[in-house]
C-alpha cells in the first residue's frame, strides 16, 4: 500500500509556484472577506493567510461585522473588484443565512474569483474550459493524482458526495480529465456496490469513518476528502483508514492528505489568475 | 414492452400549458436570434415558431448576416434584455466560429434565457436551485418521466455523452432527482458493462443505432436523444430501436420521443420565466 502524501507533495511544489510568483512583474494581493467570526472559519482563514505570507504574496483581510447588510457586503466586493492590485478575491463561506450566497458570490468578478464558484467559472467547468478556475478541493485532487502518476483518462471514478462546493466540482473534474464518472449520495442504493466497482473512489460526506472495509475491494485507490474532529480531539476522514489501509493500492491519509493540497489550490488558481491577467493585457 | 411516448405527453401537457399562459396578464414573447442560415437551425426555429404559435405566444425571429461581428451581436442581445415585451431570448446554436458563444451566450439576461445555457443557470443546475431554468432536452426528459411515474428517486441512471448542451446537464438533473448517476462518454471502457447496470439508461452521443442489444439487459428504461437522418431520408436514434424493444421494459422511439419533448421544454422555460418575472414584481 501507497501513502498518497499530501504533505509531500505540497512541499514538492511549493519551489514551482513560488518561482511563478517571482516571474511576475508585481505582487499578487489576495482580499479575504470574512463576514462574522465562526471558529472553522478563523482556522482556515488563518491557514491561507500564513500560506499567503510562505509564498510572498500580499493579504487582505477584511472582517464584517456578522450581522452586516447584504448592500454592505456588495460594496465590500465592488471595491475590490475594481482595485488592480487584489489579483483575487475570496469569500469565507458558509455566510449567516441573512445574506443571500448566490448573490455574493455572483458579483465577486470572474476573473478575481480564486475560489472558482462564480457562475461563470462553473460553467467553465462543465464546459472543461481550459481557464476554467476549479473549486480548490478538485483541483488539489487533481494535483496530487498527476504528481503519482494516476492518470483518470478511462478510470472508473466513484464519488461519494454531491455537494456543490466538493462532490459535484470534483465529479466534473474527473469527466473533463476523460473519467467514467458515478455520483454516489444518501439516497444511493447498494452503495457497498457502487464503490467496489471504482479504480478511483473519492469520499467526500462529512461523515466519520463511514467507508469500511464492506466498501472497498482489493487494489483501489481512495482520496478521502473528509475532515472532522473526534471526541479526543483527534482527526479522522469518511473512510476507516486502520481499517481497509491493507486493502488498496493507494490512499490518502487524514491529516496530510487533500486537506493540505486545498490550501496549495488556492494559490495556484491565484496564480493561475495573474497569468491569465497578463495575457489579456 | 411499453413506448414512451413523446407525442402523447406534449399533446396531454398542452391544455396544462396553454392555461399558463392565458393566465398570465399579458402575452408573452421569445425573441429567436439567428446568425447564418444553417439548414438544421432553419428546421429547428421553424419548429420552435410553429409551436409558439400554437400556444398563443408572440415571437420575433432575428436574422444575422453569417458574417456579423461579434460587438453586434450583443448589441441585438441587449436591444432585447431591455426590452419588457420579450420574456426569453434564444441565441440559436451552433455559431459561427468566428463568435464567442461564452461571451454571447453569456450577454442574454438569465432572467430571459430559456435554453438555460448562461453560466448563472448552469449554476443553479448545479446547485439544484429551486428557479434553474433546465436545458430543454433534459428538462423534456424530466417530464416524459414524470407523466408516466418514473420517479428516478435512488435509481440507477447511466448517461452516456457528456456534451455541454446535452449529456452533463441530463446528468446533473438526474443527480438533482436523487438517482445514483454514471457519466460514459468515448473514453470510457466496458461501456457494455456499465449501460447494462442501469436502471434508466439515457443516450446522447449523436451516433446512430450506436447502442444494440449487447449493451441492454432485461427489464430496462432507455430514453434515446439521438436524432440522425439516414441515407433513405428516414431518422433514427443512438440506439437500435428495432434491435431492443422486445428486451427493454420501455423506451422512447425515435421520431416521437424525447425530440417531441424539448420543443415543449422551450416554452415550460419561457412560462416558467414569465412568473418568475411576476413574483419578482
């Protein structure tokens, strides 16, 4: 069995996008617009930030009072969309249900929007744009498939999940990377059947150790795309990893896994983001 | 064997529709934006024009010189999203190649766009938005389903195309009804396999008589969206109808399946948005 490190490959790619970073004539800035102070958020927000400062690119964060109007917030985003120096503008997400998602992350610009949830990068995305930007989670995977060498190109990939901001993006990653793609869910029957049958499962539930050894036939490989913390404070993915670690060919372990290649994506959409930039200049 | 059949279902939706629209205060208008004069987008605005006809709807039909630039294309686009009397706005595909259709399609207001191709309804497809407006052709199969109460709920729903106006929106409304969906496509291996475990199999590839009894198994749905014309001027489907029908539990003949179906998801849409539009009044 193969660990897939995402530490590792993280670290491996770090001297890449840090030499496109210094190729570029200026210094990208990254605005994080964080509306209240949820404890998860805090976290990751804090992850991007220190990322930011490793990879000498400049950050913004802008924190809204949790309560704000939603004009307010608009406002927030209008302004830096049309400030040249923000390369890219982020969105905490989840927002207090007294804003409307859709309507914030619609007016976030295209071309500025690092995190690929805008409608137009969404379609670009089930169009397999080549400047499609992908939600960071599928384009982490995706990173960390092509660095071992796994090629998707008429792999069997079961997902496990149909959220919009993971399983759906992740899905319609694999199709444009030529995939034959199943989208597993809570209303899925037979779901043991469903991922037997994948060379490539991808679980992406919030469920603890909800994928056991009934799941998973011998010679797979699993990127589990789940986090939680447990009781003693520890971390755990959606699949039982003491469990089915003997079974498959190749798994991602949780921590260190596509948690740590997320945080990589982002930067490299960014990234990604100022070249296009340039090239339409 | 039972036939699912496109004509009857359009003709019984008909009265449920035309009482829409005579419910509505006003009359509703599709304005239908032609560049060149490709014979195949001839037939198929002729089609769309009749039917509107038939339901008592307005519609003004542009025609665009082949050779027109881009910037005027948009300008008609905008003439017409500014304009109250035209509820929805259909850009007939494909363009010439030397448009964008991104930036085009991307021009017509989400609030008129029957076809449901600009990025923020591929968006709510996605999302499985209350208020996506559908693609037609996996909207019309949405309904044929629905008249004959085949609730695709936990089933098992293999698509095989993933093209962007046809096989990944099919897939994502099937998702957005809680089937357990597999995307096959030219890459994909043992297609056999993977057709003969569906539940539902829906095929869009464009391939005449492509699918044939190696890849069906007993007791089967299949929904056929090809539509080609052979060489004896007759039409036929992507699956070998003649070939199947005594194995399969029902199916969609070609003409008079799902073709008879998107016409009338066109004008679902455009009802769908004129009370959208009043809602928001």
């Amino acid at each position: 069995m193969k660990i897939l490190d995402g530490k590792l490959v993280r670290e491996q790619s770090l001297p890449i996008l840090i030499e496109r970073i210094k190729n570029l004539s200026f210094v990208p800035c990254l605005a994080i617009i964080q509306v209240g102070n949820r404890p998860d958020s805090d976290a990751f927000i804090r992850a991007k930030k220190s990322f930011a400062t490793k990879l000498g690119i400049k950050n913004i964060h802008i924190q809204l009072d949790e309560k704000i109007e939603q004009d307010k917030v608009l406002e927030v985003i209008n302004k830096y969309n049309g400030d040249s120096e923000v390369i890219g503008i982020i969105v905490q997400l989840p927002l207090p249900i007294h804003l409307n998602s859709e309507i914030i992350i619609d007016a976030i610009s295209p071309s500025k929007d690092v995190d690929g949830l805008t409608p137009l990068n969404i379609k670009r995305l089930v169009d397999g744009h080549d400047e499609a930007i992908i939600p960071a989670t599928a384009r982490g995977i995706r990173q960390l498939l092509k660095f071992y060498n796994i090629d998707l190109f008429g792999k069997k990939v079961t997902v496990v999940g149909r959220s919009t901001l993971v399983g759906k993006p992740i899905a319609l990653m694999c199709l444009n990377e030529n995939a034959t793609v199943t989208v597993c869910h809570s209303k899925t029957q037979n779901l043991e059947e469903e991922t037997k049958k994948a060379d490539v499962l991808i679980v992406a539930i919030g469920k603890p150790n909800f994928i056991d050894r009934n799941h998973i036939r011998k010679g797979q490989i699993v990127i589990d795309v789940g986090i939680s913390r447990q009781l003693d404070n520890s971390l755990t993915g959606d699949v039982n990893y003491e469990e089915i670690k003997d079974m498959v060919d190749m798994i991602t372990p949780v921590p260190g896994g596509v948690g740590q290649m997320t945080v990589l994506a982002v930067f490299e959409n960014l990234v990604d983001l100022c070249y296009y930039r340039n090239n339409s200049n």
